[in-house]
C-alpha cells in the first residue's frame, strides 16, 4: 500500500523529491535532537499547485501531513509522531519572491522563503522587513507565520500576525484560498488569515504572504548595559521609553549566567563591559533622523539612567560591526544552551511590571528544588517575554538533571507566570510539548471552540495531527 502511495506522490512532485529511509533523518527529528519521529516519506512541492495535490490525494488516502518549515521550532511542532505513517510536507522549495511594490509598502513572498532571505530582498528594495529573530539563516516565512513568530524587534513592529496583509493557504482537502490581498483596509468579512497564523500548521498549508515594508532606519544606535537590579533595569524601560518612545526597537535583558555561558559559546573571557553585571540589557534604538543626532538623543537618554543610578556601566556600539558583535552576544545565547545541553526551556509572558517578582521569586524556587542550578535567564522584556531556561549544574549530566527536575522546573516556572495572569508560551507556540498543558490554562469552552476550527477545517483530523489541541475529556 505504501508503496502506491509513494508511486502517486512521486507522479507529482518528481522522484527527486520525495525522499525515503535515511533520507528523511534530517526531517523527522528537530533543531536540537530532542523530537523524533519517523515518516512515510518526505514529500518537497515545487509549487502551490504541487502542495494542491499532494493535499488532495492525502485527503483522499487519509494519509496524516506534517508541514514543515525551517524545522527550528523548539517544542516538536514540525516533526512527525512515531507511527511512520504521515508525510512531512517541506515547503522549502516554495521560495520565489512572487512581488515587490514599494510604494505600497508590500511583499509577495512564498512560504519557503527563509526569513534572512525576505529580509535582504526588503533590504535590496530601500525597505525594511522587521522580522529578526536568532533563526533567521533557516527558519522560512510560512514557519514563521504558522508560529506568529515574535523575536528582538517586537518592541516597534509587533508580532508575525501584525507584518502580514494577506495569505494563500491549501486546504486540507488540497482546494486552494487565495487570500494575498494586500490591502491595510478590509472589512469584508471575516479576518481568515489570522486562524491560519499561529496554528502551527493544524489548520492549512501556507503558501505565500504578503508582507509589510517598513521604511529603513537612516541611523541605528546600539549600547550594552550594567544593571545591577531587576528593578533598575525595568525603570530604565520606563525611561527611555519615554524619552526615545517608538523609535526603541529592542530591550533585551541577560542575566549573569546567560552572559557567562554565551561567552564561553563564543570562546570570549569579558563582555564588552569592563565589570561582570547581575544583569545586562541590550538596548537599540531605530531613527530616519541623522546619525548624529539619533547618536545625540540616544547618548542624553542613557546618561539621564546612568545620573539617576539605574544603569551602572554602558558600552555604546561606535560602529555597525560592533552593534552586529553586541547582537551576536544576544543571539548566540539559544545556541549556547542547546550545545551545553541539559537545559529546561520555559518560553513565558507576564505584564511588564510582574517581570521581576516573577523572575526573583521563580529563581528562588527553582534553586531550592534544584540547588546549583544555572539561572540562564534572558528576553525581550520590552515584551513581557521572559525565555526563563534553567540549566544544570556544571558537575550534573544532562539526562540526570532532566530526569530528575525538568518536570517540577517546568511547572514552577509556568505557574508562576499563570499566577500572575502570564502566559506559558509567549512566543514559541504549543507544538507536542505544551499541548497537555492547555487542559489547565484554557478554558473547556476556549479549547471547545479550537476543537470546533479544527473540525471545521480538517474533518479527517489529518494536518500536524496531535499537536496543539490536547483530546478533551468529554467530547467537544
Ligand atoms: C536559535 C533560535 C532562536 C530562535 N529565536 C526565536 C525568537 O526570537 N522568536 C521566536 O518567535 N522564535 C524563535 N525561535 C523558534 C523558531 O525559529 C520559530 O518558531 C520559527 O518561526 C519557526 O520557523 P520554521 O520555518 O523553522 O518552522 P518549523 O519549525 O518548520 O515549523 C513550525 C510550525 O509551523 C508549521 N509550519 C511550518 N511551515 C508551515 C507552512 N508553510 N504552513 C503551515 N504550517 C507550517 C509546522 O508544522 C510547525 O508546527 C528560535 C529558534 C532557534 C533555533
């Protein structure tokens, strides 16, 4: 029977693309090694037409699909179960850049263009696509918006949900919705886009967007902070906040442990700061003023937190090589933690003003559960987006500090953020990992409604079946 199957998807997609056995390995596991899964096949359309009938005869066949992007997603979303009997759908191959119109500020891209990809096309075009998150040499369009993907810049430009105008999706069914309308005003009707956004793939195939350009910063000013408090660095929020108001793109806090392992990632002994901090904050600011006098307002905002003794120490980038060095620092820090392995990922959200009672006191629990933990704490507090990652002791292995904590840690820190109306998953999705935990933190009539979308949209229960909706006790 399979082999049938596989005889009808190669009639439409080619040979070449649809690949087998150990082919599939680099598919069927994820970003770091700790989902796997084993497929049918790995089946890679060339085009939405492509996606159309692979759908269609899956449909047909009752043969589950997995859609994926980039496969950088952290909580299993993108790979398979272990029953061997769905196919991986890889959109990579989708990846024209379909349309350019800057005047009205849009892009029509395909949903296996990769982020970095979109980003230099805005570039090359005298715009900006704000999208930037640590992922971006891999992860695709279609993965970030079956994500809402967040990241560094959501602070100015907001989530993946708010640069999109417009949408083409395959149906589970293989009927294609052509949505790519790139229109910023459009009441006629429902909204549908924004059901597929963030569905992690449950719901239909996206395969192209339209995008919103955003005009290019002239000047971008980026400094390094000491801080020696959770409090000081939320007050220096408020006042650049304040003082700089929307051109501040991004305020990301690192703590003394996050900082001390992504230094030995990058095999550097010092910061850019003289001193070691209990935390720093990686603060950007994006202006279409001159570079003089963005350097002005950015220089005076950041000496009225350091006279009112808020920040303590300051490196301010003197040139774009050190800005993209200080954001290396940033970025590398989701690396360095995969490579250090033994890490517990917690991805939350809290109001703004909860963040450092939630941070102080979660550490406290988290230490007093786990002693000799490694605080790897850091984020777009800008957003109220806390990536709070424990990491084991020096001296413990990986497997024993996961088997022997990873579950409390885990529930510590999501019921901290519960308790102060948070969220247990501010950027990163649902995936396998957090479905189970949505029986507790969502209503039966809000995961009612999910079921109700589902069923509306893939009756056979068949797109990237198991995640996200956890089985209800009683039927929906
Ligand atoms: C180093 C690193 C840093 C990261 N930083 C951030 C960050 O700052 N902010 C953030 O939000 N995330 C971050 N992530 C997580 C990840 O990169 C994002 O979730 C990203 O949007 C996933 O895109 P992808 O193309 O890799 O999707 P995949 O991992 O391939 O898929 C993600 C989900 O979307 C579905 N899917 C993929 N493509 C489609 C499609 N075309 N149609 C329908 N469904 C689809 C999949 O089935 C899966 O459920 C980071 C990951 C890494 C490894």
């Amino acid at each position: 029977m399979s082999d049938q199957h596989i005889s009808h998807l190669v009639a439409i997609v080619g040979a070449a693309n649809v690949l087998l056995g150990d082919d599939t390995q680099s598919y069927v596991t994820d970003y770091r090694g700790v989902f796997r899964g084993e497929a049918l096949a790995v089946v890679r359309p060339g085009c939405t037409d492509e996606v159309s009938a692979v759908m269609a005869y899956c449909h047909e066949n009752r043969i589950p699909v997995v859609p994926q992007g980039g496969n950088t997603s952290l909580l299993g979303g993108s790979v398979p179960d272990a029953s061997g009997q769905a196919v991986v759908l890889a959109l990579a191959r989708l990846n024209s850049i379909r349309h350019v119109d800057t005047l009205n500020a849009t892009m029509v891209v395909e949903a296996g263009v990769t982020l970095n990809a979109a980003r230099t096309t805005a570039e090359e075009a005298g715009t900006l696509f704000p999208l930037r998150i640590g992922s971006e040499g891999s992860c695709q369009i279609g993965g970030n918006l079956a994500t809402n993907a967040g990241g560094t810049a959501v602070l100015r430009y907001g989530n993946m949900r708010d640069l999109v105008l417009g949408l083409e999706v395959v149906l589970a069914d293989g009927k294609v919705w052509n949505g790519l309308r790139a229109l910023r005003k459009d009441n006629a009707g429902y909204d549908l886009k924004h059901l597929f956004i963030g569905s992690e793939g449950t719901l239909g195939i996206i395969t192209a967007a339209v995008l919103k350009l955003f005009p290019r910063p002239r000047a971008v000013c980026v400094a390094l902070l000491g801080v020696d408090t959770l409090d000081a660095a939320l007050q220096t929020f408020g006042l650049l906040r304040k003082r700089l108001g929307t051109d501040m793109t991004a305020f990301e806090l690192i703590s003394e442990d996050a900082m001390a392992l992504v230094l030995s990632h990058l095999g550097r002994q010092t910061s850019p700061l003289p001193t070691s901090h209990l935390w720093h904050v990686l603060v950007e600011l994006s202006s279409t003023a001159n570079q003089e006098d963005a350097d002005a307002i950015f220089v005076a905002a950041l000496s009225d937190a350091a006279e009112k003794g808020l920040i303590t120490d300051a490196a301010i980038a003197a040139n774009e090589t050190q800005a993209a060095d200080f954001w290396l620092i940033r970025e590398e820090i989701s690396d360095a933690q995969t490579r250090a392995r033994g890490s517990v990922r917690c991805d939350v959200s809290v109001p703004l003003s909860s963040i450092p009672a939630f941070i102080r006191e979660t550490s406290d629990k988290v230490l007093t559960a786990a002693p000799g933990t490694r605080m790897v704490v850091y984020g777009h507090v800008g957003d109220g987006n806390v990536h709070f990652n424990p990491l084991r002791p020096a001296d413990m292995t990986p497997e024993a500090y996961l088997d022997q904590y990873g579950d409390n840690i885990s529930r510590i820190v999501d019921q901290a953020a519960m308790a102060l109306q948070g969220s247990i998953s501010a950027e990163h999705g649902v995936g396998t990992a957090k479905r189970d935990e949505l029986l507790y933190v969502r209503s039966q009539v809000e995961l009612e409604i999910g079921w109700r979308v589902k069923r509306a949209l893939d009756p056979l229960n068949l797109l990237n079946r198991g995640k996200v909706l956890p089985e209800l006790p009683s039927a929906a």
